[in-house]
C-alpha cells in the first residue's frame, strides 16, 4: 500500500525533546536531521511494515498511533503492544534484517524514517545518540518481560488496571494528560493483548466505573481514582 512522504526537519519538531538524547550536541542534531530526510504518512488501517519485510529502518512516531502484532497458523491474531506518540517502533527487525511482526496504524499517523545502517553509524561518532538507542532497546526488553508476567501472573482485573495506569503514564511523560485517555483501540483489542475475553473486558470497564474508578464514554475514559487502580494492579513492572 502506498505511503505519502513528506519532509522532516528535526531541529524544528516538537517531539525532538521527546525522542532525542538530553545533551545531544546541534552538530548531532543536524547530522541526524540529514538522515531523516522524510516522514511517512501512514493511514488508519494501513501497515507500516509486515513480518517478513525486510528491514531497513526505525520509526519514530511523530503522532497517531500503531499496534504491533503476530499473525498465527490458524489466522488469529496476537497483539504484541500499543505504540504512540514519541516512541519508536521497528526494533523487531535488527535481529535476521526482517520484520517478525506488523505494525498497523490505528488512526491517521505519521512516523520519521531513520535508515539504520545511516543511524548505526552516526551513534559510532555521537556517544550520546548511541547510549539512547541502549536505553530504547533496554526499556523495550523490560517491557516484554512485564508483558509476560502480566499475562501469567495476574487477575483479569490487575491486567486491564495496570494497562489504563500505563497508558495514562505513557501519555504524561509525553506532555498529554495523565487521567484522560482516549483508546484508539477496540476492547476486543485490549483482551487480545491482555489474554482476557472482549466479555471479561467489557464487564471490568463497567466493574471499574460503578467502583468510581474511571468514567467511561465509548472509547473515552477518565481516570478518577488512580490509587484505586494502582492498588489492583501495582505488584508488577510497567508495560
């Protein structure tokens, strides 16, 4: 499918504080801009890369937001996460230079390429570039390890607290709000990733919000007792 390409121009985006080493030197910053020669437009429903593609770069989100996902033998799907703003997807394809899974956009969005053999050797020269892609790839292999004591260690209940405390987390540290939280994606979505049923799903949303925990309005929903939901589901590691 095909997708627009647009200009980027690192030094002039909002989202550099977000994505960017602290103390990245401006000679960094305009070699790296030089790389990044383009954005791409990604629209909802559209895949960014497939499992089997080859890899050629990483993405930084610059806004919307992207699921990645397992296709397996008998066609059901596997959610593996929820991608958004300021964070960087396409790591999967470092290991064999192929994707091992997709990355479909869930809403309009747009995404910096980075040509990785350009990056690779570009964070040779920078020290702090190269000590902020370890501290991406570190934090993506913790997160894959929360994922798996979620899914094996907890209650119905603990998986979807600690997911909408994650969301609302991710959001702040990206300058959005820490209580409301628009999902982009579907229940069905959530206990695909969760392992719960999209009828466990449902009936914990009302659960929460008879509780005055959240307020919910279709895809909408309020935090309004986070201690609440943090006393659920605070005995794991983020996601």
């Amino acid at each position: 499918m095909k997708q627009d390409i647009l200009n980027a121009a690192c030094s002039k985006c909002s989202l550099s504080e977000t994505c960017m080493p602290q103390g990245f030197s401006s000679d960094g910053m305009t070699k790296l801009s030089a790389i990044v020669a383009t954005r791409l437009r990604i629209r909802q429903g559209q895949s960014l890369f497939k499992a089997g593609d080859p890899f050629a770069s990483l993405y930084v989100i610059r806004s919307g937001f992207f699921k990645t996902s397992l296709t397996e033998s008998d066609g059901r799907e596997q959610i593996l996460g929820f991608q958004m703003v300021g964070e960087l997807i396409g790591l999967d394809g470092i290991v064999n230079e192929s994707h091992s899974c997709n990355a479909k956009a869930l809403e309009d969005s747009e995404v910096c390429a980075i040509p990785y053999t350009d990056l690779e050797r570009l964070s040779k020269e920078h020290s702090a570039l190269q000590h902020h892609m370890h501290q991406v790839m570190s934090h993506e292999i913790v997160r894959e390890n929360g994922v798996l004591m979620l899914l094996g260690n907890m209650k119905a209940e603990e998986r979807l607290a600690t997911f909408l405390l994650n969301l609302a987390q991710r959001q702040h540290v990206r300058g959005f709000s820490q209580s409301e939280l628009q999902l982009r994606m579907t229940r069905e979505e959530i206990g695909m990733y969760l392992g719960i049923k999209l009828e466990t799903v449902s009936r914990l949303f009302s659960k929460f919000s008879a509780e005055g925990s959240i307020d919910v309005k279709k895809r909408y929903v309020k935090i309004l007792n986070p201690a609440y939901l943090k006393s659920i589901g605070d005995k794991q590691p983020h996601l």
